[in-house]
C-alpha cells in the first residue's frame, strides 16, 4: 500500500502542531513519537536498494600494490612451533602450570 508522501507530511504537521499546544510533557511525548514513526514510514518507502560489494579479483591486484599491502615479507617473525619450544632445566612440563 503506498501512501503519498504529502499526505504522511500533513499528518506530520498536525501532529507537531499537537505537541507545541499539548499541556503535560507525556501528551508531548506521544505525540513526538508519532511524528518519528511517520519519519520512519517515509524514510523506508523512499529507501534505496542496498548495492552489493564485490571484491576485486586476485588478478586486479598488481604485484606493486601486493607489495605494498604486504611489506616485506622478509621480516616476518615466525613463532616456534611446539615442536621447537624451548626447553628449561627446572620445568617440569610443557604446560605453563607444570612447576
């Protein structure tokens, strides 16, 4: 059902004009959040479709820019390994917790 833009805007203003003359902060409040519903049914008619991202394919990436992006590779730390952990004469284990 699509209701005109201008007749949810005259809604609108009548609305406001019913908050600016109400008496009691909460008659105010209600009305303010009709006005913010009315905002939200105009706002999700007119929205627009969500564009979906594709990323660039591997193949678009020059090897200047995979450089750049990457630095230099030669620098990288490697972790050791389990099998390369680093053994000391007063542990007991290979859990942290072994004392």
């Amino acid at each position: 059902m699509d209701i005109p833009i201008s007749k949810l805007l005259s809604k609108m203003e009548a609305e406001l004009t019913k908050a600016k003359n109400s008496q009691s902060e909460k008659e105010r409040r209600e009305r303010i959040v009709v006005i913010q519903s009315l905002c939200e049914l105009i706002l999700d008619e007119k929205s627009p479709q969500v564009q979906t991202i594709t990323s660039p394919s591997s193949s678009s990436i020059s090897p200047a820019e995979l450089q750049k992006m990457m630095g230099n590779m030669a620098t990288v730390v490697k972790n050791p390994s389990s099998s390369e952990a680093r053994k000391e004469d007063d542990a007991n284990g290979d859990s942290l917790f072994d004392f």
